[in-house]
C-alpha cells in the first residue's frame, strides 16, 4: 500500500486541477487496465525512492469533518476545512470567522493544470466519503491534508478486507507519508515490529509515531444498517470528537416533565 500510494500521488500532483479549466483524465485514472500497468511497477521487496507519474492515454477536446444519519438512513458526510493554523489569517471583520488559504496548493507553472488563475479552484483533499453494499450504508471522514486519501484506503480496507468494525476500523494503526519522494514514511508503534522490521529491510525508512498519532488523522463514521433499521457511530481516539447517539423519547420526555 505504502508503493501504491506513491504512485497514485505522482498521478494526482500531475493531472489533478480545477475541472473548469482543465480537462482531469479521470477516467482514465480510475480505469483498470491504468492501475494493472502502475501495479506492475512495484516490486514487492524493494522500497522505490523515484515515482514519476504515468503516461495517460488522453480524451479529446485545520479540518472539522462530520457524519450524521437519520431514523430513515438519511446520511450526511461533510468536511469544512481552512487548511493549516487560521487558515489566510484574515478575521472577516463583525462575523467572526477566518478566511481559507486553499489557494497555497495552486502550482506557480501556468502549464500545470493545477496552476494558479483567477476564478479557479485549487487541487485540495476535501474528500468526504460514502461507500455502501447491499443493505449497509456508511458516511465516513478521515482529516489530514494528503493523509486524507491515504486514511481513506486503509479505513476502506479495514472494513472490506479485514471485516472489522467501522470503531475498530478507524482505531487500527495506520502508516502516512506525507512527501511526494524518498522512501520515508510515518508509522504508528502499535503496527507490530516484525513487520515495521520487514518494511526496513525494503528500504522504506520508518519515522516511528505514538500509539494514536494526530498526525494519521481523527475521522468520524455513521453507518445505517437498512434490513435491521439500526444505526450505528464511531469516532477516532487520534482527534476530538464524539459518536454520539440520539437520546430515546423516554429521556427527552423526562427532560421536559422536569423543566415544567
């Protein structure tokens, strides 16, 4: 997974931009026969210290994340983001809130597709998430600039490959590299050793973080079971934040006999 994200990002520094200016080969991108061609660049016992993005056959022509789903399976899946401390910086005078700097991620190469012009949108990692089978639904979210799609994939693997639960999904160790190069990668200590041992002996060069590092990210997951007609909540221990269910009527009844 470490290699296959270092290909996937060289793809998306390259071709990723705002859709309004630039055609994004995303079909192209997501297509199997692309990704069998990119998985063959991996060798399995060897970390690769250079991914260059890959030729594309081409077509014509600081984060709040928040899930919510109702009685009738109804989901919400919201992130709000103004990407590192305070954002710009600039208090909108008499509202107070801070104004984004998104536009840090523009490229400054005006042949880049994510280069900088007016009225265009940034290349960013605003990723909310749905996934659903058959009867089950879920909205999920996991914050941290470009761990984002990283904690993503992990937390998606987690429930569809390893049958765990969306709490223990999200609570299981996770790795992060957070550069575009070089064979460094963040991992946390609760990943066993003689695996975090193998990956040396790849070459990956391991920066070894706590148990529930903030750095991997605090999500949060709602998910709606349509056959039972039950929900269920999960939160992240790496980041404040609460799974936090709807009080049965009884309480709220209870409440409003004792305010009278």
């Amino acid at each position: 997974m470490i290699e296959a994200k270092k290909l996937a990002y060289a793809d998306m520094i390259r071709n990723v931009g705002d859709p309004s200016f630039h055609a994004v080969p995303v079909a192209e991108l997501l297509s199997k026969e692309y990704a069998a061609r990119r998985a063959r660049l991996i060798d399995p016992a060897h970390a690769n210290a250079g991914v260059a993005a890959g030729i594309l056959p081409r077509r014509g022509g600081d984060t709040t994340y928040l899930s919510v789903v109702d009685r009738d399976g109804n989901i919400a899946s919201l992130i709000q983001s103004l990407f590192l401390s305070f954002g710009s910086g600039v208090l909108v005078e008499g509202v107070g809130f801070h104004l984004q700097n998104r536009a840090a991620m523009f490229e400054m190469d005006s042949a880049h597709p994510n280069a900088l012009a007016p009225r265009k949108r940034p290349s960013h990692t605003i990723i909310p998430g749905f996934m659903e089978k058959d009867n089950i639904h879920i909205g999920f979210g996991i914050m941290g600039g470009y761990n984002q799609a990283q904690a993503h994939a992990q937390f998606v693997s987690n429930l569809v490959d390893h049958n765990m639960n969306i709490q223990a999904a999200l609570e299981a160790p996770r790795f992060t590299k957070l550069t575009f190069g070089g064979c460094d990668v963040m991992i946390e200590n609760r990943v066993p050793r003689d695996v975090r041992d193998e990956l040396t002996e790849k070459g990956h060069r391991l920066d070894v973080l706590g148990d529930y590092s903030s750095v991997m990210g605090g999500g949060q997951v709602v998910l709606h079971d349509a056959s039972a007609k039950v929900n269920y909540g999960a939160s992240s221990p790496r980041k404040d934040g609460a799974a936090v269910p709807e009080p049965p009527p009884y309480f709220q009844e209870r409440s409003v006999r004792r305010k009278k």
